[in-house]
C-alpha cells in the first residue's frame, strides 16, 4: 500500500522486526512465481466490485474501457517487451476494464486487466496467453466475460472515440450488449437522409439552447452542460483491418441507434467542449448518458495512480509482464481499499480522511480536502504506527527518538 518513489529500490517494508531485504525478496518471488495465476488475484476485485455495485441504487453499472501504454526503455532486463509505436519506443500495454457507479460516478474496482507483452495478452480473464488483438477486438471478449462478473446490474459499456467503429458497434449490438461511444464526424441516417454528424448536431443547436443546464466542471473551472438527442441509425459499411496495415468495407445491416449531443459552456456561453455519443441505451435521460460518458474520466485517473501518481509501475523492476500484472493487481487491491474509504459518508469516515492527509503530510486545497494518493500515503503511515506499536513498546520509541534527534547541550562555565 505504500506510494513508492521512482528511486526506491524496493518494496518498502513495515518497521517490523523483519528485515527490508526480506520483504523485497518475498515480493520478488510472489509477483514471479508462476503458480500465482491472474484470475485467482482478480477474484476479490471481482467480488468487491459485484458487492458495491450491488448496494448501488441505480438498475445500470458502468464499465469503461481504456488503454494505456506502459513505458520501459532502457529496462533491457525485460526480455518479452513490445515495440508500441517507432523502433525506439518499446513496453507494454495495458487494457482495463473499470466498473463505475451508475448513481454516483465512484469507481468500484478493475474488473479485468490485460498487459499486452511480445508474447500475447497477460489477462485475468485466461491462464493461458492468447495472442494479440487490435484494441476494439479487444473488447467483445471482455464483453462476454463481464456475464460471468455475477454484478446484479444492466452493464452499460463506455468507450472513447477510438469505439466509434461501425463494424464493431454492430458486433457489441448483435451480440446483446449496451454501450455507449463516443462518435467522430461520421456519416448516419437521419430524418430519411444521409448526413454527417455535424449536419446533425447543427440542426439541434435550438433544442440545446432551450434545454435545461446542469452545473459540471472542467479542467477545475465551473461550467453548464447542455444535451439533446436524436435518432439515427448507423447504415454506412465499416472498416476492417486487414495484414499489412491494408483496410477493406465491411457491410453491415442498419443499426439504429440514439445520438447525443452534449455542449460543455463557460459562463460566458462560449463551447468549451463538446461531444458526439451513440448509445443503443433505451429508457435513460439523454442527460443521464451524458453523465455517464462524463464518468469515462474515471479510468483515465486509475491508470495516472497506477503509472505516476502512488504505485510508479513503470519503475517496476520486475522481468516479465506477467509479474508486471501481478503488481498491477495487487497495487489495484490498494486502490480500491482509497475509493472505499473515499466514498464513505458520515462524520467518522470524515474524520478519519483528514487524519490520514495530515499523516501524508500532502497539501490539500480547499476545495479538494483529500485526494486518492494522500489517502494512501497517510493510509502507509497509520499501518506503519501500528506495526511499530505491535512490535515495540512505548519506551522503546521513545528512547529510539532520544538516540536520533539531537539533544540540547547543557551550558557550560565558558557560556555568555
């Protein structure tokens, strides 16, 4: 649970009367021994995320899905690295599944990760390694696996702009699965026509006017979302990759589907953002979709925690990506123990949040009492207390800290 440094060289040990070395060897060998699978590590992930998002009141929950490079030039120890863009730039990648509340936007828990390595896929949805696939073909697979969650909710799917694929938003579609995508300027059916996205959300640009705005903010400035849909129906053939970086039309059938447009304005009415989204989510506020693909962000912050902002996986020197993706996991168990405690109401789980940014030491504005990463630091500290506590005695501290500061000299005869 600790928030390591980049130059640290190891796992940081508790004040136990162990020895560091040992506790970094035993990490060692836990995060390498084979026999440690990745399904069996993501099974209490799993079922905290079916607890909480259970205790949700909301019938959805969201999973969205992102990727993200993990960058290891000059760790030449690594033998199963991938070459991720140009010949100099090599690592891993990594998928992510995140559940996300429906009601209240909180992340849950991962549900599935994979570290694409060299070799294929390093899951938690197979012990074995599969080879690699494209990011969209990447999702249908976790798509299905999610019925197996057991989470006792309508799974609605989030994605970024890279899901805008007609071939694949078919796929998800045929194969019964809710989603929502974010969509570029592509070419739909509407009102008995062909038009661009654009056209579209142009010709809505009244009902956005008169539409009822929510506060929301962006990049920490204050601001009013607006939102309004149409129906459309994704008709054009889609694109399949095809070996050798080569591209050809696949034709599908006529896929109807809602268009949602939200405008993010500052208080002086200028477009500060604005976003395309196909969903085929029927019965839902196109402001509740809206907010929804809002909450996509989420994921975006789990994997800052996870490479830059507390666990610095990749200053990790483990060897192999399936050791990479065991860390992961573990480093994933602490997270969600942040998001808990983040999302507990009531005065003593209050208390307690102050108390463990005062144990980081962290800076906190005051808008933003606490933080995910000061949570975890001061959460490192506690459990050091009391390890301390349980392995030496009052007395012991005491003259420990007698013995490491420095004492005032007492004034001798020669003193002014």
């Amino acid at each position: 649970m600790n928030t390591v440094q980049a130059i640290a060289a190891g796992v940081h040990s508790l004040p136990g009367v162990a020895t560091s070395f040992a506790a970094t060897q035993a990490a060692w060998r836990f995060l390498h021994n084979p026999r440690v699978t990745l399904p069996a590590l993501a099974g209490p992930l799993q079922q905290l995320g079916r607890d909480l998002a259970g205790a949700s009141p909301s019938p959805y929950a969201l999973v969205a899905h992102d990727w993200s490079k993990l960058d290891y030039d000059g760790h030449r120890s690594k033998r199963d690295l991938r070459q991720l863009t140009q010949a100099l730039d090599v690592g891993y990648e990594l998928a992510t599944a995140l559940l996300v509340d429906a009601a209240t936007g909180h992340p849950l828990a991962p549900m599935a990760i994979a570290v694409l390595a060299a070799d294929g896929a390093h899951s938690t949805a197979h012990t074995v390694v599969p080879p690699p696939q494209a990011h969209l073909d990447q999702v249908l697979p976790v798509m299905r696996a999610a019925g197996g969650w057991g989470v006792a909710k309508r799974l609605v799917h989030v994605i970024d702009r890279e899901g805008d694929s007609a071939k694949h938003l078919r796929a998800w579609a045929a194969d019964g699965h809710l989603f929502v995508a974010r969509a570029d300027d592509r070419v739909v059916t509407h009102s008995d026509r062909k038009q661009k996205l654009a056209a579209v959300a142009a010709a809505l640009a009244g009902t956005l006017a008169a539409a009822t705005p929510r506060p929301v903010k962006i990049r920490g400035q204050k601001a009013r979302q607006y939102v309004a849909e149409a129906a459309v129906v994704l008709s054009e053939p889609g694109w399949e990759a095809l070996p050798g970086g080569k591209k050809r039309r696949v034709p599908g059938p006529p896929l109807p589907l809602r268009l949602v447009v939200a405008q993010v304005r500052g208080s002086d009415g200028a477009v500060l953002a604005e976003w395309w989204l196909l969903t085929n989510v029927e019965s839902v506020a196109a402001a509740v979709i809206a907010e929804w693909y809002y909450w996509r962000w989420r994921i975006e912050s789990f994997h800052k925690l996870l490479k830059s902002a507390g666990l610095e996986v990749e200053q990790g020197q483990q060897e192999t990506a399936a050791a990479i993706a065991r860390r992961l996991l573990v480093g994933c168990m602490a997270w969600v123990t942040v998001w808990r405690l983040r999302a507990q109401e009531g005065a003593a789980a209050g208390a307690c949040r102050e108390f463990l940014v005062r144990l980081s030491g962290r800076q906190m504005k005051r808008s933003m009492p606490n933080t995910a990463p000061a949570l975890l630091s001061g959460l490192y500290v506690l459990l050091a207390m009391l390890d301390a506590l349980e392995h030496y005695s009052l007395e012991q501290l005491h003259e420990f800290a007698r013995i490491a500061l420095p004492q005032p000299r007492p004034p001798g005869d020669g003193d002014v």
